[in-house]
C-alpha cells in the first residue's frame, strides 16, 4: 500500500473509533432522560410515554453490546487467565495468538447466526416499539459481534507481527 | 469427544480466553449436538430485553464511577469521623462504616480500597496503628458493602433467580434487607478484634466537637439525601429499583458535575464511557450465560446434578457446607459478576430443595464472594492493595490473613444461621 493509502486507514479507523464513543454516550444519555422523564411524567402528570418501557429494556441491550465492544479495544473482557503468567515471552505470544484466533471465531460464529435472526425478524415484519420494527432492534447482535470478530482477529494477526502489539492502545496503530 | 471439547475449553480459559467466549462455545456445542439451529443463541442473548430491573445495572455503575471520580469519599470519611469520633477506636470503625457504605453505592470494583484507601491509611498510621494493621484494614473493609443496597452482585442475583421461574420467587427488596444484619455483624466482628488487639496501648481519641459536626454536614448536604432517594423511594413504592437508579444517575450528575463542580462536563463521556465498558462485559457475559443455562435446562443437566446431589448427600448442613467449600474455591478463580451468573442457576434450585430460602441463599453466595476477594493467591482486593500501596503482595497476605479468617468465620455463622438474613423478612 501506498503512503497514503494507509493514511487513509488510519484515519478511517479512527473516525470509526469516535463514532463509536459517540454513539455509547449518547445512547447512555438518551436513556437516563427517557428514563427521568417517565418517572416525572408518571408521578407528576399521570401520563407516560407509551413505547418508553419497551425502549428502556432493549437500549440494556445495546448498552451492554457498545460496552462489550469497548471491552474488546484493548481485550479487556472479563477472563480466568491463571496460565499466562508461567510462559515466556515468546510462546507467550503465540499462545495469545491462538486465543485471540478462538475468541474471534465464536465472536463470527454467533454474528452469522445474528444475522440469520435479523433476517427471520425482517420477513416477521414485528415491531417492537413505536415505529420501530423488531429486526432493527436485533441488529446490535451480528453488528457488535462482527466487529468484536474482527478486532480479535486483528488482535491476532498484529501479534504475529508485533509482539508488542497488545500493549498498543487501538487508538494508535504506530 | 466430550472429554477432548472439555479438555480444549479449560486450556483456552486456562490461558485467558475470555469467559463470554467459554460459555457461548458450550452453547454452541450442545445445541449442535441436539441438532437444534444455532440461530437459537442470538434469540437467547436477546433474552435480556426481558428484564426490566437490568436497567438498574448501567445507572447505578455509571453513579459509582462517577462518585469515585469526585470527592465524595473524602467527604464520608470527614463526616462519619465527625459523628463517630467519640468512640475509641474510631477510627477503626470510620473506615469499616465508610468502606461499606462506598462499596455499596460503587459495586464490587475495588475502587474502594483506592478512593478511601488514600484518606485512611495516612490518618491510621498517624493515629498509631501499625502499618500491617492499617493495611489489612483497608484491604479488608473495601470488600465489606456487598450485601448492601444497592450493590450490584445482589441486583444481578436477583436478577438471575427471577428468570429461574422458581415456585418461591423472591423480590429485589428482601434482597435489600437482607444483607444488613449479615454486614452488621462483619463490621462489628472486626471492630472488636481490633479494639481487643489496640487494648494495651492507648490511641487518641478525638474530641466530639459540634462545630466539626456541623460543618461536615454542610459539607456534604448534597450527597446525604442519597441513602434516602435509593432506599425511600424503592421501599415506599414511589420507584422501581431500575426507576431509582435513574433518578440517582441524573442526581448525582447534578450534584458532582454543577453543584460541587468536581467533575467537568466534558470529563462525562470520560466516566460514561469506562463504567459501560465494565457493565458491557458483565452484560454479555449474564446474556451469554443466560443462552447456557437454556441449552443446559434442555439437555436437563440441572435434573442430572439435583438428584446426583440428592443420593450422594441428604441433610441441609452437610449441603450448605459443601456450599461454602465450592463457593470459596469458586471465588478465588471467578470474579463475583461470572460466578453469580453462571452457578447460581444450577444451585438455587438445589438449595431450595434442601429448605435454603432462596434469599439467603443469595446472602450465603455473595458472602463467600467477597471472602474470595482476600483469598490468597489470586484474590482481586489484594492485588489492588498491594498496587495501591506500592507493597509486596506477601505483605498485604500476612496484613490480611487473619482478618480474612474473621470474616470466614462470620460467613459461616451467616450461612448456618437463617435468621441473620431473613431477620427483616419472614416474621
């Protein structure tokens, strides 16, 4: 690749990584406030809005996935890893590679079955609340999987690379 | 075969595959084997939009982390030193009250040990503890405040027990209230042994003064109505739990961020952004597991250790303490979210059978969590003791051990006596 063609990229992965924030705190913020809002317009007018409740439970969802995927930037998802400690440096970064190699392929595996749902709810037509139809609401699941997929998967071939690689924040791929 | 799969999975969880990962491969294992479409995982992980109180789970993470980037341990100490300062030993009784209650509203991170530890072990020292004994102290009480509300282990466990469809179900407050007579007697267990230990030489007691009082309690008006939001609104009715948690949220944002102007408005996504990441991986994790306890349920694997269970042992204390030995080991190589997630399904059922009132049950299970907190050699608070203080992880075990030991003690008078959690409960 061409200088700047990998400039591009660079930057290209790190639009995607602001997005991405972008999106975590302001669906975090969207709901805190439906949520206040419910409850005030409960106890105060009698009123609610009608679809909050439903929103409430599948932004949990969404939450959770965005947060995973944050987890998943510099692997920081919750593991036993009682046995790295007793390798050397060198297997150990082998072993990380295949680990990494085995995460990211359950992380496809579930993704493809994610989108075989996706397209089981786009032909059911269902909505889940307001307008919105249930397929969009699913489709957090193949999208954050796809994309925890790939970081592992790149997670793994950078190390093969770079031994270093892991301790490089995702942010900068010098 | 079997023996081969099992053998793979333990060397990739051995080696630091993450745990989500583990449990998902089981579920994708045996449903293939029951030849039923995978498509059956991403239904089960939608599963947790079920679930109404999970919402509290993100709020209340995001409130702890936001209460730990600001002043506020800083604070709780002043006052609760202000209000005890009277009694001898205080100081003692400060940090155990004041780790409690922080761990309580910040959940099982271990910020407690790094937020109160940099107020309290300077003043122990200077008070004239001895370093191993402020130490161990901190160590120690940064994991008290887990059976209290509204601690996030005991939300989960709620959570997962409702999805159980159990005969007797429980609710998330007699969760709440179960846990204070149990905390109650942890911190005064370790109060005593200190004042006992502290017996011989004298340490200075602090003039009771109204004008500290009072000037502590202006210092922290904001925060003081928190218990009362939390506690009040559940308990009157006024707000569901994941209700509470909102109003809490968007309190505390106010209070931290425009009224004590601790924390920027734009270090917000700053906090947002590391306390969902903490909750994500939890979140999947209760979502993959959740896929799990499905499959397992269909392969009636919960049926096969019941009655396995029932021929190999037939009284309730002979089960509760095989209980506590399974649960110590457990703690010391699962962290208190995962090990809630995917055991409690398999033994709340048990334990029901063998008269455990699901409730405390949960107390039972969250108790031997947080000793496996100081279980050497891996327990979580340790490592962040011996990071904190900048000292040997051996040292902080010979700071810990006995105090570990008192607890230990306390957990099993916990689990054999029903009425220490069920108190407030059952008449």
């Amino acid at each position: 690749m061409t200088y700047s063609a990998i400039n591009f990229f660079k930057i290209l992965h790190k639009k995607l990584l602001q997005i991405e924030t972008v999106l975590l705190v302001s669906t975090f913020l969207i709901v805190l406030a439906i949520a206040v809002i419910q409850i005030v317009l409960r106890n105060f007018f009698d009123l609610g809005i009608l679809w909050a409740d439903t929103f409430l439970r599948i932004t949990v969802l969404w939450l959770g996935m965005m947060g995973a995927l944050f987890a998943s930037r510099n692997n920081n998802h919750i593991n036993m890893n009682l046995g790295l400690k007793y390798l050397s440096a060198n297997s150990l970064r082998y072993v990380k590679t295949i680990v990494h190699f085995f995460t990211a392929s359950i992380c496809f595996i579930v993704a493809w079955y994610g989108v075989n749902l996706v397209t089981m709810e786009y032909e059911d037509a269902g909505i889940a609340f307001a307008s919105i139809p249930i397929w969009f609401t699913v489709i957090i699941i193949p999208v954050g999987f796809t994309i925890m997929g790939l970081r592992y998967f790149s997670l793994a071939i950078l190390l093969i690379a770079d031994a270093d690689a892991e301790k490089k924040p995702i942010g900068s791929l010098n | 075969m079997l023996f081969f799969i099992i053998v793979s999975l333990l060397i990739l969880a051995w080696f630091g595959a993450p745990l989500f990962t583990l449990i998902l491969s089981v579920s994708i294992i045996g449903f293939s084997y029951q030849e039923i479409n995978l498509t059956v995982i991403p239904i089960e992980l939608y599963r947790i939009t079920n679930t109404p109180l999970l919402l509290a789970l993100p709020l209340f993470t995001f409130t702890g982390f936001l209460m730990g980037e600001s002043n506020t341990s800083h604070r709780l100490v002043r006052l609760s030193s202000a209000l005890l300062g009277w009694i001898p030993s205080q100081l003692v009784l400060v940090t155990l009250i004041a780790s409690a209650l922080f761990t309580a509203f910040t959940g099982a991170t271990g910020v407690t040990i790094v937020a109160l530890g940099a107020l309290l072990y300077p003043a122990l020292k200077e008070t004239g503890y001895s370093e191993k004994f402020s130490l161990g102290l901190i160590t120690t009480s940064g994991s008290l405040g887990l059976l209290l509300p509204p601690s996030l282990p005991l939300i989960l466990y709620v959570v997962i027990v409702q999805q159980l469809d159990l005969d007797q179900n429980i609710s998330i407050e007699q969760a709440f209230l179960a846990g204070i007579l149990p905390t109650l007697l942890m911190i005064f267990t370790l109060f005593f042994w200190s004042v006992w230990l502290s017996g011989n030489k004298p340490v200075a007691r602090k003039e009771y003064s109204n004008k500290e009082l009072f000037s502590a309690l202006r210092e922290s008006v904001w925060e003081l109505p928190l218990p009362f939001i939390v506690l009040g609104g559940i308990f009157s009715g006024l707000f569901a739990v994941s209700e509470a948690a909102a109003v809490t949220a968007l309190y505390i944002i106010i209070v931290e961020v425009f009224i004590y102007k601790e924390v920027s408005l734009a270090q917000l996504p700053a906090v947002i952004q590391k306390s969902m990441t903490m909750i994500g991986g939890i979140l999947l994790i209760l979502a993959c597991a959740l896929a799990m306890t499905n499959y397992l349920i269909d392969a009636e694997i919960p049926i096969l250790f019941f009655e396995w269970i029932q021929s190999h042992i037939d009284s309730k204390i002979t089960f509760l303490l095989l209980l506590n030995i399974f649960l110590l080991v457990l703690g010391a190589i699962l962290d208190i979210f995962s090990a809630i997630v995917i055991i409690s399904p398999l033994i709340v059922p048990v334990a029901i059978s063998f008269g455990v009132h699901p409730v405390h049950l949960g107390i039972i299970f969250l108790a031997n969590m947080q000793l496996g907190y100081l279980t050497p050699p891996v327990g979580m608070n340790l490592f962040i003791a011996s990071y904190r203080f900048n000292k040997s992880i051996f040292d902080i075990y010979r700071s810990t051990i006995v105090m570990m030991l008192l607890l230990l003690v306390c957990v099993l008078i916990i689990t054999y006596v029903p009425a220490l959690s069920l108190f407030f409960i059952e008449p």
